[in-house]
C-alpha cells in the first residue's frame, strides 16, 4: 500500500499538470456545446440530452481508454477542478435566483409547504432502500435530493469532490438525467388518470427541481386535465422555481445532514466495512468472490481513488475562466463582451465568498455565494439591472458542461466504487422520484383544500 500514498509533492498541482487537463476539458467542452442537445422520441416522452452529458461520457471515456491512460495525478487535478467549478455554478444560479424572489414572497402556503413531500420522499423513503441494498455512504448524496447541479456544490464542498457522498450525486444525477423525464412522464400518466388529485396539486407536485422532468410531468397532467392547460403550466413552473430557490438552503441546512444523521442512525449496527479494512464505514467491497487476493484488489483501487490534488486558486480560476468562456460563447453563438463581464461578475463573487467564508470561518462558501449573488441580483439592489445583464449572457448549462466534463475526466479512478453502485441506483432512483412527487402532491391536496 505504500505506492499508492500521496506525497506532498503530488498533493499540489502547478500549471504543467493541470494545462494538460484543462486544455484536455477545454477541447471536449467545446465540441459537445458546439453538437447542442439531443432530443430522443420514445412515443411515451421524450429524453432530452444536453451537452454537459455528452461531456460526462466523453470525459468518462477518455478517462479509461487504455490507448493513451489519462494518469491518476491528472484525473485527480480534474477532480480538485469540479471543486472550484461548482462555485461558478452556484454563483450562476444566485443570478437565476434573485430576480424571482418577489414570486417567492407572493407564493401561497401551497406552493411553499409542497417542498416538504421532496424532502421526505427522497430522506425518509429513498435513503432507507439504499441502505437496505448497501450503497454505503454514497446513499447520503444519492438519497439528499434528486440531485439536479446544485447538489454538486453542496456534496462537494461538505465531503470533497472525492468522497463516496460525491459519487452517490454523480450517479443519481446521471441516472435522472437519463431516465428521470421517462419514467415521470408515465408515473404522472399514471396518476393523473387516477382523477382523486387537484390538477393544481399535481402542477405543484411537478416542480421536482429539474427543468426537463417539470416539463415532461406537466404535459402529461395538461394531457389529462386540457381545461386547465394554462393554469398548470403556470402552477409547474412556479412550484419548480421554488423548489430551485429554497432547495439550496435546504440541502445545505436541512436535507443534507438529516439525509447523513439518519444514514448514521440506520447503520449504526451494519458493518460497512470493506473486509479487511480497519476505517469504519468504509465502502464494502464488491459482490462476489470474497477472497483475500480480490478484497486487496479492492482496497488498493479505493486507495488510488482517494487522493487529493490542491491547485492554487488563481490557477484554477483562470484555468475555468478560459473554459467557461469558450463554452459560453459558443453557446451565446457569439464572442461578446458582455460574456466576459459576466465571467468577470462571477468570478468576483466567487473571491468574495470565499474571503467571507475564512473571515467567519462558521459559514461555508457556497452559502456566502448563493446569499450575496441572490441579494445583488434581486430588484431591491440599486445595479441588479446591470448585473443581471451580464451575468445573464454567460449560459448557465454552459458552466454545467464544464463541471461534468471535468468530473468525466476524473472518473477513472472511481470505477471500482461506481461499480459498486451499479444497478443498485436504479430502484433508488425510481423510488425516490416516485416518493418525491406523490408526497409533494398529497401534501399540495391537502394545503389547497385549507387555503385555497
């Protein structure tokens, strides 16, 4: 085990080891932005692939060819990069955030309470089955949310990007994205049909986070209900951008550590414990031969994945400014100076959430981040406007592109715990989406009916 620990030299990464990654994302990002989505027709629904999957999967298999192997260190640097990626993201979504806040406040009991059936259906139904099926602590990420990009900067910054909790994101986050618009498209179907549920409630109940999963359910509810076409449309995307809204604070300050006190609480007599291993609750190792050639296999494997890799921060920053800009003006269709402002925008607020982070030492970044962006973007800010219209040039999913295709790269190295994972995400998925919505709309039936 001694060849694969980390030494303070591997643990920062200059410029020569992380140009090579970068320029590596670099190329990746802008073809797959450039190629745009993809919209797949399977007669129930449709799967709609953006570029920032394309990106995953062409990172994914860049990441495990054995043509030219992409070095653990590199994939590492890869992974220190979706780090400080994220913080772009959510720096980006407080600019989707702040401007829709007087729709916030003007939202009734109904819209706000609906939030609830999320977070049970995914905490209190979900994270109980993962357990059941061993995903160990990559249940905790799976099993917070449903994982939309926001969930990245929670996961990542509480655990690091390379914990088995990241993991657990990354692998619902695929799942959902591929599958989560089907397969809600029929439950919604389903439903829907059954005629005991307000088409109110199950708009609300339609706003589960994720832009392509409310618009698959809401098409299916109008399908039932075409009287109330507009009024679900509306109610929809009302209740997603709430769940949008509120659900960075309560990931952050509620499902989050509820999700990881009560895996702590459900396993607290299970040994999770690869065998052979001495560190509670690590990842058990993978079903099949229990031999001690194969559980050292494993471990060894885990090791290799488990190292971290710092870049000085205005490496990286510039590193993912270049990135993003590419990505963006490709996506904008055009270079324009706006898109640099908003970079310029982002990347402050990122520096200052950063420094209020190490000042009170007590908040994390992230929320320092989402709180100042929301608050200068909102229309009680003097120069929102201006802000607004910078930011508003750079391509939100274009900063999602970046992430994924950097997490892609640095993929390899996970393989072993990803195929632990393997099936097993597919009935949590399904379960959680299941849960997430049905209890949003019982408990939307029952509001509406106490207030109207």
């Amino acid at each position: 085990m001694s060849g694969l620990t980390t030494t303070p030299e591997d643990r920062v990464a200059g410029s020569r080891q992380t140009l090579p990654i970068a320029a590596l994302a670099l190329v990746i990002a802008l073809v797959v932005q450039a190629v745009g989505q993809l919209d797949i027709d399977l007669g129930i629904g449709s799967v709609i692939v953006f570029p920032m999957v394309w990106g995953l999967i062409l990172g994914l298999l860049v990441s495990v060819q054995k043509i030219r192997p992409l070095g653990i260190h590199l994939q590492r640097v890869a992974s220190a990069l979706v780090g400080v990626a994220v913080m772009l993201l959510v720096a980006r979504l407080a600019f989707n955030i702040g401007p829709s806040l007087p729709t916030l406040v003007k939202a009734g009991p109904a819209l706000l309470l609906q939030e609830i059936g999320h977070l049970l259906g995914t905490v209190a139904v979900a994270l109980p089955l993962a357990v059941v099926l061993r995903l160990g602590k990559a249940t905790v990420g799976a099993t917070f949310s449903l994982d939309r990009e926001p969930s990245f900067a929670m996961v990542s910054e509480k655990y690091g990007p390379d914990s088995d909790q990241y993991r657990g994101v990354l692998a619902m986050y695929v799942f959902g994205t591929m599958f989560g618009a089907v397969f809600i498209t029929l439950l919604t179907s389903l439903v829907s049909n059954w005629n005991i549920f307000d088409p109110l409630a199950l708009a609300m109940g339609a706003g589960v986070g994720s832009g392509s999963m409310m618009a698959a359910s809401s098409a299916s509810i109008v399908a039932a209900y075409p009287g109330h076409e507009e009024a679900i449309l509306g109610m929809a995307a009302v209740s997603n951008l709430i769940t949008t809204i509120l659900g960075v604070y309560v990931g952050i300050y509620v499902a989050l550590p509820l999700a990881d006190r009560f895996y702590r609480f459900l396993t607290r007599r299970q040994d999770t414990r690869a065998p052979g291993t001495t560190t509670p609750d690590a990842p058990s190792a993978p079903d099949g031969p229990t031999d001690a050639a194969a559980n050292r296999a494993f471990r060894e494997e885990v090791a290799v994945a488990s190292g971290e890799v710092r870049i000085p921060l205005w490496l990286s920053l510039g590193v993912l400014t270049v990135l993003g800009l590419g990505t963006a003006s490709v996506a904008a269709g055009t270079i324009g100076w706006d898109i640099v402002g908003g970079y310029a925008v982002l990347l402050g607020l990122v520096l200052l959430g950063l420094f209020l982070a190490k000042v009170s030492r007590k908040i994390s970044a992230i929320v320092w981040i989402t709180t100042v962006g929301t608050y200068v973007s909102s229309p009680w800010f003097f120069a929102s406007g201006s802000l607004n219209r910078l930011v508003g040039s750079v391509d939100f999913l274009s900063i999602a592109t970046i992430m994924l295709t950097l997490a892609g790269l640095s993929l390899g190295k996970d393989l072993p715990l990803l195929r632990h994972i393997g099936w097993k995400i597919i009935p949590v998925g399904l379960v959680a989406i299941t849960a997430s919505f049905l209890l949003s709309v019982v408990i939307a039936e029952f509001t509406l009916g106490a207030w109207g």
